[in-house]
C-alpha cells in the first residue's frame, strides 16, 4: 500500500481528498464531520480494533467504511491503480436485524460497486446462496443468528474455507449483547476469535481480523474493547455533543391495562395532548407498534383535529389546506384520504407503492405534520421529524404469540429519527411505556446501560457447536472458548450478575470457568451428544450432538428426543414437540379455555388425536400449556380449522416451523438409532407440520398455488380430492364448480407439473442368504423431473417390522434416471420412498417368498419443498432440501 501520509491535526476536519483517489467517490461530500475526523486516523491509517460508543445519527456508518477502504487499499498499486482479487480479503457485517443488513446492502451495493466488490446478504429473507457465492463475495452482510447457523458446519472439512479469508469484521449495536438475542452475537465472535488462533491460519487472513463494533452510548464500552482486543487509541466515546442536533427525551410510564392489547389502544388517547405539548407546530412521527395501530392512531389523531375546525393545531394555511385536500383526491386509499385533509397521515406496508410515495413527500414537504407509522420505517427510508413518539415500547412477536419488549437498538433507531438538520437545532423523542419499564428507557437514552452477557442461559448449545466443528476437543480448549466470551470479562467484572460471589481470588476465578465448563460438557456426555474420556481431557462429537447444533435445537429439546421411545407413534412425536423448548413462551390465558375445550370435545370427529385424562378419556378441559399446544396443532392439521382468533392462529404458525424442524431432527435422530417406526412416523409428521395437513386430509388440493380451503371444499363438492382427479379433470368444469373466472382451470391443472417426477419401484425376491431373504429394488424414473433451484432427494428405508430395525437407509438423488439395490431381510418388512419435498405412498411388503415380485408407482401426496430450518437458521451444507 502506498504512503498514507501524516496524521495531522486530529482536532481538524478531514477531507475526502486525503483517501486515494479511487476511493473517493464513495463518499458524496467534502469533509468528514468532527466524529468521522478524530476517528479517521485509526480507521483508515491503522489496523487496530475499535470500538465507537456514540449517539445514533453521529455518523458511525461512515467509521465501517472507512475500515472497509483501509482493507481495499492493500489492493492499491504505488500509482494508484486499484487492482481487486476477489474474494481473497472478506468483510463481515453483522447487524442485529434484517432491515438494517438490507438497508446497508443496498447503500454499499451502491457505494462500492464502482470498486468491483461483490457484496452478498445472508438473512433469512435471502435467497439461496451456495458455496461459491460465499467464496466470491468481498463483503457479506447478516445478522447474528444466521452467521451462527451457517458456520456451525464444516469449518474443518474445508466446507467453510471462506472463514480464512475473513478480515474484518464490523458489529453494528454491539449493545446487541445486552439483549436475549445477543448469545447468538458472542457466540459466533468468539468462533471467530478461536479459528484465528489455529495453527494452520497463521498465515491466512483471519490470523489478524480485525474487528470494529459500534453502539449508541452505553456506559461500559471499556468492557466490549477489553473482548475485542481494542487497544486504547481504539476507544472512541462520543456524548450527545456529537449528535447534529440537540435531542431532549421524555418517558412517559402507565398503569398496566387488563391485557397487553388494551394497554395499547389507551395509549392512543394520550398522544394528541402530547404532541400538543412537545411538537409544537413541527413535524412528528408516531410510531405505533403494528400497521392496524399506525392506521387507528391517525383516524384518531385526524378526528380530534377536525372537531376543532380552524383551530385545527396540525393546520398552519390556507395553501397548505388547498395542498393536502387536491393530495387527498389522488389517493387510492379511502382512510388515507380521510386523514390527509386533516394534516394528519399514516404510513406502512399495507399500502400501495403510489400513497406510500404520496405520503413521503408530503411530509417531507412539511404539508403532512404528522405521520403515523410502524418501526419499518426507522430503517431505509430517510423521514427524520423535529419530535417522536414511540407508543408503547412493546409489539406483538408473531413467533411467541404474545407482546414483547421492542430490543433496545430498535428503540433507538426510531428515537434516531428525532431533528432534522439543517431545519432543526433540537429535536425531542416521547416514549410511552409501562410504568415498571421506564427505568429501562431512561437508562438507555442517558447512556448509562450496562451491558452484560447473555451466554451463560445457552453456553450448552454453543459449547456443543464448538465441539462439533472440533474447535473445541479438551477441557482445556472448552475453557480457552470459554475465556473469547464477553461473558469472561463481565464474570471478571461483576460476578454477583452471575451468580458468583464478588471478590473472589484470580486462581479462584479461573477455577470457576472450569467448573461451568465441566458442568455443560457432563451434561452434553450424559444424554450422549459427545464422548468424553470421563475427566473431559478428550471431547468427541456424536451425530446426536451434531444433529442438535444442525437443526439449532435448544439442549432441553434434544433431551426430549434422546429419552424418546424407539417405537413412537405420530401422537407420542406430537407431545414431544409439545413439550419443546422453543415454543415454551406460549402461555395458556383464562380467556381461551372455552374455544379450546370446544374444540378438543370434537362432536363432529374431526381430530384425530385429543387431549386425554389417565382414563383415556378426551379431557373436558384444557389446563396446561402442553394441552393447548397439542390442541392447536390437531386442529391446524385437519386442513379446516376451527380457531380464527388472530393471536392464537399466530400461536399456531410458529407451533408448525418449530414444530417441524424439530420433527426433521427426530427424523435424523431415529433413522442414527435405526428405530424404524419412530423415523418413519417423524418423517410424516415433518412433512405434516409444514403443510399445516395430515396426510390423509380431505384438503390436499390446498398444497397447490390459487386453492385454499373455500376453493379445495367446492373441488371436493365436486368430486375432485386428489391430484389423479384433478389432472383429468376438465379445466372449464374446475372453474364452475369453483366459480372462478378462466383461465383459473389451466392454471391450477398447471400447477402440477411442480409434482415430483413418477417413480417405478419394483421389488422381487432374489433367494435365500445365511437363512434370510434378499430381496432387490429397483427404482426408476417414469417421467421427466421439474426443474428447480433446489437440489432434492429421495430417501428410501427398508425395515423389518418384526425387529423395529432399519436394514437399510440411503439419501438418493433425485434426478436419476435408475437405481438398484440388494438388501438381506427377514420375514415382514416396511418399505418407505419418499422423495425431495414431497410425501409418496408407502408399500408394506407382509412377506418374502419364491414367487414374491413386485411393482409399483408411487405418487405424491404432499407437493411443496421446504428447507431445514427456519428463516435464520437456513442455509447449511445438508439442509437444502433434508428429505
């Protein structure tokens, strides 16, 4: 790299000609601001880590590319010539949610582009991506989560090769760590960290990562610089001097209402007498934790200024009137354009692309005062307001069913939307919460969080990815893993948080870190997940514990699995999924009961599994969590449910992607055990789960694009249930019986050809061995496979009844055109295809004898593929398409 020349003044601003000239451009101003310019000597004229506490809006993004250049510029000739190898040097950017990795995609897709970097999202919303894409990729960009999940595999098997060239790493809301979620965060750091201090990475990339964190202003920075390795000079902390224009916070506390929904809609009646009070005259964004809220919030707030006449406060002329009102007649939404000609406005994604653009301008105009809103619009979309108000600091988790508080970098992202330099020298934010929470709120928008860690809950699951990857082979390595934590320098700091008494020796410190080690690692021994010579000086992965950190099962989870019979029944499959700890947040509340007992009672016989008393009989009433989730799940699963209240259907979705990963791991899991019965019913439970369908179910039909339950029931009126009947069907006949318009007959018979090809399977006897039959099978492909982006498989099993064994199992792909196999059996045998995405029919073979030969096609029953994981957890080397 050529000379940089002299630090100068650290006191002046810097100027974008100081870069090199090819790294200019990036930037669309002049000089740097008085934050960017004390850091910019450290950024881009050195290599060492930093960590940057400052308000949001201080400019912290432009640190990350600063640091990005200073990484290229050892692409840079001596003359300047800019001459990129790429994917050789990578940069990680780690956000805590996805619409701040996508945000920053689309900037720096922009930004650097010109340069040639290829820059690569990895979130759950992307789309699938393959291991060459990783390795050409300049910059990926994710979220905590994912990265975990996918660099949970192969690091050692060279399936992760990328990790080498890893050589910086950006952590954007490293206050992230302070929430539940932050586990994910300081796991996967110090995967990072670990890798870099192998051996044989002394000469890669990652054996110097460099690391750069930022955060809004929390009062421990020294801790996370401690973690990081961040030297002083890389401290950098920053008060609310730096933000551009002076923000004053209030927070507002609440008596809690009967529920969580009626708290919120209180809190609708207090917002105009607050925007009175702190607005004054200037614009104001609400943000309201749901779209129907940002809608209701505005009729309401609209109502209230149109009582008041000319009196109306959002209301300054009679040109603004004209404006608003010739605005209105364009607007395609009718409550839009009721609250438009009272200054007042909403804003989210229900709306059509053309009001949303209306709605912008207006308020960026300052014709619209206030604009109601949800917390999307914190990222992205560059609407700041001289004051806002965040209503309620909680929002309904569609996963958990239930409300939850917002995470704290949400919280300050939208108060980040406050002042609107140069039209504003203040800017004021509201917060409106509970009155148990507003110590919360203060402490974080005056800086003086403490951020601690929250790996110690889950340090099994994440000790278990370290030995699964090898990175962790002895206690010694597990106490080394152990030591890269956030968590070892806040146990240093204060291990009363921790349930460690304070002031305890160092030599005792370190005993203590060995002692939380040896805990987990006998845990992990005792279910059987590793093998561990007994004192643990040797640590050894098993498929259990391979499987666990796979499907990113939660250890209490895969205790159930583990302890699980080796002959369990769909419904036995179903309580275990029941009792899972990923769906433990859901609650039973009072006011359910009733629904939930009517529908267990089940008069018309539509369930086919009830909640039963130790007599067998279906329980009269439902008293556990366990029971209603077991309840739910049967009544999703007849294709007709009965439950229709919002949160409770909530309940449901995140019962069925829970449940279902969790059903592929059992899958796995028994098919490791050879327990047939038990894989082959999670394989159907699996498949059930994700099409919200037993496979016997009158509504198949509504697998298929265009058909949900109103259209599958007139099919079914009319004598068409299958995809055999549907495909001979007449297509103007389909659209009769359904009442739709043409072409709608073509294109659901269309819809087919997404079916999995025909598969042949002929079976015959091949004569006696050793005392046992051996039978061959041969599978042929009948007609020409669907051409997809997904790779699937066909997994066939082949078990003995008589023994509950698995004789044989293998993972076929496919696309291929002939297959044949022998295998040895004895007596009755279980025979089950199932291919890709799809369930296929089953043949049970009662005997084998001289004359026995046999042949069958199998058609599917279920048609859609669907991926391993959950949106954060997609992605890893096997899980593509598992079955």
């Amino acid at each position: 790299m050529a000379a940089m020349g002299p630090l100068g003044d650290s006191y002046a601003l810097r100027c974008v000609s100081d870069l090199p000239p090819p790294f200019r451009p990036v930037f669309g101003f002049r000089y740097f601001n008085s934050l960017q310019s004390e850091c910019f000597p450290v950024c881009f004229l050195s290599d060492v880590n930093m960590v940057v506490s400052a308000p949001t809006g201080s400019g912290k993004t432009v640190l990350f590319e600063l640091c990005i250049l200073r990484l290229l510029s050892r692409f840079l000739t001596t003359d300047w010539w800019f001459n990129l190898l790429k994917g050789t040097l990578k940069t990680i950017y780690i956000a805590p949610m996805k619409a701040l990795v996508q945000e920053k995609m689309r900037d720096w897709k922009v930004k650097l582009g010109s340069l040639g970097i290829n820059c690569l999202e990895m979130t759950g919303d992307s789309e699938f991506f393959n291991k060459k894409a990783i390795h050409d990729s300049d910059l990926i960009l994710t979220t905590p989560e994912k990265f975990d999940s996918m660099s949970r595999h192969g690091v050692r098997d060279g399936g992760l090769g990328f990790f080498s060239d890893i050589a910086l790493v950006l952590i954007d809301e490293v206050h992230l760590l302070n929430d539940p979620r932050g586990a994910a965060l300081e796991a996967v750091v110090s995967r990072i960290k670990m890798l870099s201090r192998l051996g044989n990475m002394k000469s890669a990339p990652l054996a110097n990562v460099r690391f750069i964190a930022v955060s809004a202003t929390i009062s421990n920075a020294e801790d996370i610089a401690e973690w990081l390795l961040a030297p002083p000079e890389g401290i950098k902390r920053f008060g609310e001097e730096m933000r551009p224009v002076k923000l004053t916070t209030k927070v507002l506390g609440y008596a809690p209402a009967k529920n969580d929904f009626l708290f919120e809609r209180r809190l609708q009646s207090f917002i105009f007498d607050i925007l009175m009070q702190h607005s004054r005259g200037k614009s104001a964004l609400v943000f309201c934790s749901t779209r129907k809220g940002a809608q209701e919030a505005a009729q309401c707030l609209s109502q209230t200024a149109g009582s008041l006449g000319y009196s109306n406060p959002f209301m300054k002329s009679m040109q603004q009137y004209e404006h608003l009102r010739e605005a209105s007649l364009t607007c395609s939404d009718k409550q839009l354009q009721s609250c438009i000609v009272y200054g007042v406005g909403f804003h989210n994604g229900g709306l059509c692309l053309k009001d949303r653009s209306l709605v912008e301008g207006l308020f960026l105009k300052g014709d619209l005062q206030i604009l109601c809103t949800t917390n999307t619009l914190a990222h992205g979309i560059n609407l700041p307001a001289h004051t806002v108000v965040i209503k309620s600091t909680q929002f309904f988790n569609k996963e958990k069913g239930s409300y939850v508080e917002y995470e704290r970098s949400m919280v300050l992202q939208m108060c980040g939307r406050a002042g609107r330099p140069p039209f504003d020298d203040t800017g004021t934010v509201v917060i409106m919460t509970r009155r148990e929470t507003v110590h919360l709120y203060e402490n974080l928008l005056s800086g003086c969080e403490m951020v601690e860690s929250q790996l110690l809950p889950c340090a099994v699951e994440h000790l278990n990815a370290e030995i699964v990857q090898l990175t962790v082979s002895d206690i010694t390595l597990a106490i080394e893993w152990l030591k890269c934590s956030y968590l070892y320098i806040r146990i240093k700091k204060n291990p009363e948080h921790y349930g460690i008494k304070r002031g305890i020796p160092r030599d005792l410190l370190e005993k203590q870190m060995r002692d939380i080690c040896v805990e987990k690692i006998h845990e992990l021994g005792e279910y059987g997940l590793i093998w561990t010579d007994g004192d643990g000086f040797s640590l050894k992965p098993l498929e259990p514990g391979r499987l666990m950190t796979k499907f990113y099962l939660k250890f209490d989870t895969m205790k159930l699995i583990v302890k699980a019979s080796a002959c369990c029944s769909l419904e036995d499959l179903l309580h275990i999924i029941c009792h899972s700890a990923e769906i433990s947040w859901i609650q039973l509340r009072r006011n359910e009961k009733k629904t939930l007992n009517d529908i267990n009672s089940d008069k018309e016989g539509r369930l086919r599994f009830h909640v039963v008393s130790e007599n067998g009989k279906k329980k009269k009433r439902i008293q556990t969590r366990e029971d209603k989730i077991f309840v739910l799940a049967n009544d999703c699963l007849t294709g007709d449910p009965l439950m229709h209240d919002l949160s409770l259907n909530q309940e449901t979705n995140s019962i069925c992607s829970n449940g279902c990963r969790i059903a592929k791991c059992m899958k796995e899991y028994f098919i490791y055990k050879r327990s047939y019965r038990s894989a082959i019913n999670s394989m159907l439970l699996a498949k059930c789960l994700d099409q919200k369908l037993w496979e016997n179910s009158l509504f198949l039909l509504k697998q298929l694009p265009g058909i949900g339950i109103v259209t599958a029931k007139a099919l079914k009126t009319a004598g068409v249930d299958s995809f055999e009947s549907l495909a001979t069907a007449d297509a103007r006949k389909l659209e009769s019986a359904t009442g739709r318009n043409y072409p709608f007959g073509n294109q659901i018979k269309e819809s087919l050809s997404s079916l999995p090809p025909k598969i042949d399977v002929q079976i015959e006897d091949a004569g006696n061995r050793q005392g046992k039959s051996t039978i061959t099978v041969t599978l042929s492909r009948q007609s020409q496979a669907v051409r997809s982006s997904k790779q699937n498989y066909v997994d066939m099993i082949v078990g003995s009844e008589e023994d509950n064994m698995i004789l044989f199992h293998e993972k076929i792909r496919s696309v291929v055109l002939f297959y044949n196999l022998g295998v040895m059996v004895s007596f009755m045998v279980f025979f089950f295809l199932l291919m890709g995405g799809f369930i296929l029919f089953w043949l049970f073979l009662p005997s084998f004898n001289s004359s026995l030969k046999g042949s069958r096609v199998f058609q599917p029953i279920f048609c859609k593929t669907f991926g391993a994981m959950p949106p954060e957890c997609q992605g890893d080397s096997e899980g593509r398409s598992d079955f």
